[in-house]
C-alpha cells in the first residue's frame, strides 16, 4: 500500500525512460540486465556470490569476478 502515488510514478517514468535512445549511456546495458529478453532462459546460469546455493556447487569461474569471462559463459550455457 502506497500513500500517495509519487513512488510508482518514478518508478514509471524510470522504466519508460530506460527505453529511450540514449537514456542509458550504453545501449547494450539494457540487453544484458537479467529480465532482458534476450537473457531469458539463462537463469541457470545466474549465481550469487556464495559458492554453494542450494547444495549446488557453482562454477569457480562464475565466482571469480570477471565479467568477460562470465558473460562468455554465460551466451554458452544458454544454448
């Protein structure tokens, strides 16, 4: 419950704002957020920092920080 709408509206005009051309500074960032479309179905490959989630071990190299190197992996986990 909201007491006035001055929440949901930014969130709106955030959301309708990202979309704009330049907005973001980096077109590709909105490609690679994790609710992207083009991100969808890869959520296999998403970890927390923790080396153990649910009794599965993750992948060092997902633990290691390297982006490139994450996102490589990543592209081929998802297919």
């Amino acid at each position: 419950m909201l007491t006035g709408g001055e929440v949901a509206a930014m969130a709106l005009i955030e959301g309708i704002a990202r979309l704009l051309p330049g907005v973001l500074g980096n077109e590709a960032s909105a490609t690679e957020e994790s609710h992207s479309p083009s991100q969808q179905g890869s959520s296999s490959t998403r970890s927390t920092r923790a080396g153990r989630v649910s009794g599965d071990a993750r992948p060092e190299l997902l633990l290691g920080g390297n982006h490139g190197e994450i996102a490589r992996y990543r592209r081929e986990q998802a297919h």
